[in-house]
C-alpha cells in the first residue's frame, strides 16, 4: 500500500447506521480525509474495496457477522490494508477471528466521529508495524530457501564433478557474477541440469 500524509487517506465507511455514517463522514471530510464511500452492508465490501482501492476500512455494524468476517479475509488475502472495526460486542471469539480476518484495529465500542480519527491512526500504525515484521519473515524465509538450493546444487557439483566443496562454491560464485544473477538463481540452474542428467544415467 503507498503511503500517504495521514489526513489524505482515502476510506471506505460501512455502517448501517444512516445518520450515525453521516455524521462520521462529515467529521473525516471536514479534518481533510478522503471518503470514497459509504455502504450500509459489508456485502458489496468486497467489490467496492477492488474499484477503489482506499488506504484504510472503516466498519461499524451494530451486529457484525460471520460473512463481514469472511468477506475481510478474502480482501486481506489478496489485497491487505488497514481495517477499523467498531463494535459494542466485546466477545473474545469474535475478536480474536476479526482480527484473524484481518481487522487491524477493534473497537469494542460504539463508533462516534471523535473515536474513529484516533482509531485510524492507531490501525495505520499497527498495519505498517506488522507489514515491516512480515517483510522481514518473508526475507528470512527466502534467504533459508536459498541456502538449501545452494547446498544441493554444491553437493551435486562435488558428486557428479568430483570437486571439492570449496571449488564447487567458488564454481557457482563465477557462474552467479558472469550471468548477473543470484546465487539462488545459480543454484536452481545447476539442481535442474544436474538431477536431469543423474535420473539418465540410472535409467536402464
């Protein structure tokens, strides 16, 4: 998601209070933010978060359901961004799979034009938080998944060539900075030539 100055965000309201989301609305317009729109049921969320793509969704439905729920986690997995939610039911379960769903920051209060800037920033800061820690597990991850493709790749240069390790490394080192590419990259070349050739040689 691109980061904007706080007071430009665009939002998407769902609320199927008519007078309390105009009222909210107002409140965001007049302070700067951007409402894109405001719907009375989470049931066209989906499309509506697909069209105009907003910085942050704000949902304060006075019995949330199951489908809100499902319809956040389809949004989240595809496209995630921050999600308020407000509601006065304090349900532990409920919570626990709104945020699972991927509800950013949850009220368990009713949503009022001087809650829900507080709740905006709160969600943004949260969102971006969370963001940053699943970059870096996302590295991580890449970074161990490499390591094992050079492990075998080395291992099957010492097996088939009959070099020791340090030369096998230092062979893919070369082949990785004469083709401009990872040694990752290297790794899965050499994986995919030399397994190839081994399953013929052991063919009758």
């Amino acid at each position: 998601m691109t980061t904007r100055p706080f007071t430009s965000l665009r939002l998407i309201l769902v609320d199927d209070d008519r007078l309390r989301a105009s009222a909210v609305e107002s409140d965001l317009q007049q302070v700067g933010f951007d409402v894109l729109s405001v719907i009375s049921t989470a049931s066209g969320l989906l499309y509506q978060m697909a069209q105009q793509e907003p910085d942050v969704v704000i949902i304060a439905l006075d019995s949330p359901d199951r489908d809100v729920l499902e319809s956040l986690s389809i949004a989240s997995s595809h496209n995630p961004r921050p999600v308020v939610m407000f509601s006065e039911s304090g349900d532990q379960n409920f919570i626990a799979d709104a945020i699972r769903a991927g509800v950013t920051a949850y009220q368990a209060e009713d949503i009022s034009p001087a809650r829900v800037r507080a709740a905006i920033d709160i969600a943004v800061a949260q969102f971006s938080a969370f963001n940053d820690l699943r970059q870096q597990l996302d590295a991580t991850r890449r970074q161990l998944s490499e390591r094992k493709l050079v492990e075998k790749a080395k291992g099957l240069l010492m097996s088939v060539h009959q070099v020791a390790e340090d030369e096998a490394f230092g062979t893919m080192r070369k082949l990785a900075m004469d083709k401009h590419k990872t040694l990752g990259d290297i790794a899965r070349d050499i994986i995919a030539i030399l397994d190839k050739s081994q399953s013929q040689r052991s063919e009758p």
